[in-house]
C-alpha cells in the first residue's frame, strides 16, 4: 500500500492505511541539519477565542491537508480555510459557526484534521463541527455543496439508535471514505473527563455510514450490539443503557479488499463495570466491516472488560508484510498498554500468537473482573508494564527513596491490576495516555518497519462511591497524572521514546529517546544524560530515510468549563521542549533539530511542491494563539 509519490498529503494519517509516510521525500541526512521555518499561519478564530472565554479551545490538534499546492485546514472551532502551501497564505475561509452551540464535550473546542475526496472529478471536503455535524465544502471555494445531506449538512446527532444530546457528543477527529460510504468518527463525553457523573443512556458508540455522492445513509453498526446481535452475549448485564463503545480516532481504510477497520472505545464509565458484567463487546475492540454494507468480517477484543480506559487510540496499520517467507496483508495495531497486536487484516488470524493470559481480580463491590486479557507474543512491548520498585527513577539514592514513597502511595504491580478504592488508588502503567496515544504509529510500506512513539507517564485511578440519586452508577473513578521526585517523571528514564520494529519479523530494530527531555535538570546533569526523551507523547511522520518527531508541548489542565462537560487548560509559558527532531530511519541516530516559537499539539504532516519538502506542525491554542508553522527540511 506505497503512496503515490505525488508530494501530497491527502488523509489525516498521511493515506487510508495510516502509515504518516510521505513517498519521494526531498530531505536528506545533510538538508536536515539545516532546516529553516518557512511560514506560519494563524488559524481563523483566534480573535473569537480571546474576546470571549466560553470560546477558549483546547490545545491545537489542527493538522492541514496538502493537494497539488494546497494546504486544507481547521481551527479548534471549527472554521476552514485553505492555504497556499508555499507562501502560508490564505485562499479561502469558511466558517461553520458549530461553536455556537456551546462548548464541546471532553476537551472542548478541539478539531484534528479534514476529509480530502474526489467525487465524479470533483474536489470536496468534508469537515466536521464541534457541534456534531458532518458539511461537505467545493475544495475550490469553500462553498457549502448544498446537494449533499440536508442542505450540505448531516445532523450525527440522530444517527444513532436514538437521539442523543448535542453537548454530549463532538466531531474531532475527520471522517474516513472507504467503498463509497463516508464513515464518521465521533466523540462521546467520557465520564472521566468531566464533571458530570455518569446517567443512565449514555449515547451510546452505534458507527452510521453515509452514500459519498448523496449524504444519505446506508448502513448502521451498533456498539454495544443491539439485543439477540452478535455480541449480546458477551453483556450479562447493562446492554441497553451502556453507552460510549464508539469510534473517535480515525479508522482505517483498505480500499482493495473493501474493509474498513474501526478502533473501539471504552463502555461507559471508564473504570468500573459493574453495571455491565462481562466482555462488552465491541469496546476495546478492533472491528473489520464491509464497508459497503456495514456487515462484521472479523473482531478482535484487545481488551476484555475494560476498567483502565485502554480504548485503542489510533486505527491499524495496514501493511504488507513478509513473514517467513509469506507475503501477508497485515493490520498492525498499537496500543496504550504497549503491546503491538498483528492480524491477517483478511482473515483477522494472528499473524504471532496470542496468549490468554491470567490478571489479578480487584476488591470494588458489584465489579465484574475478567479472568484473563490477550498477550501478543511478537513484538515484544515496546514501553514500560506494570510497576515495582526496580522501574524507579534512581538518578540519586535520595531521589530514589524518594520515589519509593510515593509509589507506596498507590496498590501498585503487574499491567492490568485493577482500579481500587484503597489508598489512593491504583497506579496504572502505561497510564490513560499510553504508551501510544492518539498520536498512532508511522509505517515504511515498502520495508515493512514500523515506527511507534510512546512515553511512560502513569495514572492514578481511584474508585469512589457516589452518593445515592446522583449518577446512575454506584461507582465512579477518579484520576490523576503521578510525577515523581524533584519534579522529574516517578520511572527511570527515558521517558518517551520511538521504537523501530520490523514487521517482518516482530523484533525491535532500534530504540532511541524522543526528544531531549529535562537535561538541564541538576540530578539529570549530574548523571551525564544527554537526551532523557520528552516527557508527553510525540507526534511523528517518516520518508525512507527520515523520521520526523515532535515532542507534545506542556499546558496545564486548569479545570472544568462552566458547562462542566469540558476540560479547560493553559498553555505554559516557557515550554518544557518546542522542536522538530529529524532521525535517521535505518539507525535511529539524531540528524537535525530545530526550535519552533510555540509548543507543538497536534500530528505533524508533510508534502512537496515546486521541489520543496515542508513538514507543518500544530501550535499554540488553550490561551495562546492557534497556528501552523511550516518548516523547510531539503
């Protein structure tokens, strides 16, 4: 599944097979050494957002779109434009006005990327709104194409097998075209992102599917599974008032085969289920449907019962791989856990084995506990599982100690020890975060390598009982980022990194730090450690010979929006970390750096034009103004 070679950038994860590589790329291990900002551009809304604080958006996730010279881009409100993608200048500005409805659930005001498609020659985009509406645009000049939908438009909000409510559910991350159906992917609130306890009929995850030329729809998949449907069984209680089990990352599309491939989410609440005993399928589940008729080809549950909010955070890789001497189509998927799940993306047959393997139950009243979870034997984790004193940041024996009290803070072990209403709660690692994040994985289609950014921050999650007649559920989590001693990460480092894997053989090529990381840190110093990795996630995009990261750039979580149904943050001032890092893609080794004015948010992109290779990075947002910022590598 190479790319065309073309120089564009026509899907949010570079192409439908998520593979964020650009073919034919212009840098070179020299170029990147001295690479220079060549424009930025301030995303339209900024003057909205600070002239009125119930329009402050969250971090810029905004990443554009590249065709024949033209970038296509959203702002965390919503408002389109397309861009001249050498000089950064605007062409065109469309202005949904999904904003004014209200702040967006989770997050807030957040919107990753557009839909780039050709329709009988015609070029549209489809753009989704904070709101919950999909609209299709003229690429050409941003006109509404009012022969699509209702007037342009499609309401997500009655796509469902009920009505749901509008500030509940958010488009932030753009649609998929696969078989001439678009595919949209829709957040739901997460009860543990927002003030509100969880209520009885959460909207509940049900992916609709709409005709590409005539917005009308043509199938429907539920999830959870609608009673006596496939699935149901796995439900020994709650499967008609659970909600969530959607799909709010990207999917991924082989348009080949026809399939589409759908990365579940969490049931709701995140991190008690006893409500809802049993596996609950499809959350946390990797679903291939006809993308035609919506039919199940295959489904693997990666994660039974789910209680740590590992919803998969990213579609697969799809990749054709060698395996012992047999060419495979592949569906490569990483994960928050750390470990990378391989399948025959046909058939859904494990390309490596996968063991059943035994978890510790918990002690929460009227929980449910799955016995055991699915353990990929190849590749081998690529981030840290689990915690014991052995994995504590030990750069001095004081620092050391220090560590080992707050680790005992917490019930602490192997990965899947359950959440507990003891001490104050139990540390999950990887945390909600990941290992992988929304971020995902880069792969080269053409040597079978796969690229995975992680970092190893752990989350504190508490049970507590609510009180009686305010929120459906009898139990709820809480939780919380743990940092560790003297203001450096709780476990040794590195603390984020990018790990180079061959497909075909499910060994680890390489594994390098992502970032610089705190080195100026004294202790950090002291140890003689030159690069510790960034200590958020990073973002990434590959050539054959490059691999592009970005750290994520520091911002403070100030609390709820007086909504409550939204996250409100604060970018820092000084950052932490704001550069581009270019490495070797064969050897990992560090080939160029360059500073960026703002924190970097959201996925990194790249193209060609007029024999110039560009990489653009989201900045700014959550207080500070939203932009991109292009850099020239060749």
């Amino acid at each position: 599944m190479a790319s065309a070679g073309d120089g564009n950038w026509t899907e949010y994860t570079g192409d439908k097979s998520s593979s964020r590589y650009l073919a034919g790329g212009k840098a070179t291990a020299e170029s990147v050494k001295n690479m220079k900002i060549a424009w930025r551009f301030s995303l339209p809304g900024n003057d909205l957002s600070a002239d009125n604080p119930d329009l402050r958006t969250w971090v810029n996730e905004s990443t554009p779109l590249a065709v024949d010279g033209t970038l296509y881009t959203v702002s965390p409100l919503g408002l389109v434009s397309a861009v001249d993608g050498l000089t950064g200048k605007e062409k065109w500005l469309y202005d949904p006005q999904g904003y004014l409805a209200g702040q967006a659930p989770n997050l807030g005001f957040i919107n990753r990327a557009l839909t780039y498609v050709d329709v009988d020659g015609a070029k549209r985009i489809i753009a989704g709104t904070p709101d919950g509406f999909l609209i299709m645009l003229d690429a050409e000049t941003g006109a509404v194409v009012e022969s699509w939908g209702e007037k342009g438009r499609i309401d997500l909000t009655i796509h469902k097998r009920r009505p749901v409510q509008r500030d509940l559910v958010t488009v932030s991350t753009p649609p998929i075209v696969c078989g001439g159906v678009v595919i949209p992917s829709l957040a739901v609130l997460d009860s543990f992102a927002a003030g509100r306890p969880p209520f009885k009929y959460h909207p509940p995850g049900d992916v609709p599917a709409f005709d590409l030329k005539t917005g009308k729809r043509v199938w429907m998949f539920h999830s959870p599974p609608l009673p006596g449907e496939f699935g149901a069984d796995t439900w020994k209680t709650g499967l008609e008032d659970t909600g969530s089990t959607n799909l709010w990352t990207r999917a991924s599309c082989d348009d080949e085969t026809g399939i589409v491939y759908l990365p579940m989410s969490t049931p709701s609440n995140d991190f008690y289920g006893g409500h809802r005993h049993g596996d609950n399928l499809f959350s946390e589940t990797l679903v291939a449907l006809d993308a035609k008729t919506g039919n199940r080809v295959w489904h693997f549950q990666i994660v039974r019962h789910g209680l740590w909010d590992y919803d998969l955070p990213t579609g697969p890789n799809l990749m054709d791989i060698t395996v012992n001497g047999k060419t495979i189509k592949a569906a490569v998927q990483v994960t928050k856990q750390g470990f990378v799940y391989a399948f025959d993306r046909i058939t859904g047959e494990p390309i490596w084995p996968i063991e059943e393997r035994a978890v510790p139950a918990g002690d929460v009243p009227g929980e449910w506990y799955a016995p055991t979870q699915p353990v990929p034997s190849k590749p081998a984790p690529y981030v840290q599982q689990g915690a014991s004193e052995d994995d504590l940041i030990d750069l001095t024996p004081e620092m050391k100690e220090a560590a080992k009290k707050i680790l005992n803070r917490y019930k602490y072990g192997e990965l899947f020890t359950p959440p507990t209403m003891e001490k104050a709660g139990t540390l999950l690692v990887p945390g909600v975060l990941g290992g992988a994040s929304w971020a995902g994985a880069a792969h080269n289609p053409n040597t079978g390598v796969l690229y995975v950014p992680s970092f190893n921050m752990p989350f504190a999650i508490k049970i507590k009982k609510e009180v009686a007649g305010t929120s459906f559920h009898d139990y709820t989590g809480t939780w919380a980022g743990v940092g560790g001693p003297e203001g450096l990460p709780l476990f040794k480092p590195p603390f984020s990194t990018i790990t180079a894997i061959d497909m075909n053989t499910g060994e680890h090529q390489w594994q390098v730090p992502a970032g610089r990381g705190p080195v100026d840190h004294p202790a950090v110093k002291a140890a003689g450690l030159e690069r510790v990795g960034a200590t958020h996630q990073s973002f990434i995009v590959i050539t054959d010979d490059i691999v592009f990261t970005a750290p994520n750039g520091a911002y403070d979580v100030l609390g709820l929006n007086t909504r409550g149904n939204a996250l409100i943050a604060q970018n820092k001032e000084k950052q932490d970390e704001s550069a581009l890092y270019a490495y070797d893609a064969k050897t990992g080794n560090l080939l160029g750096e360059i500073e960026l004015p703002l924190g970097v948010y959201g996925a990194l992109m790249s193209y060609i034009v007029d024999g110039k290779q560009f990489v653009v990075a989201p900045v700014g947002g959550a207080g500070t103004p939203s932009e991109l910022v292009a850099v020239q590598v060749n």
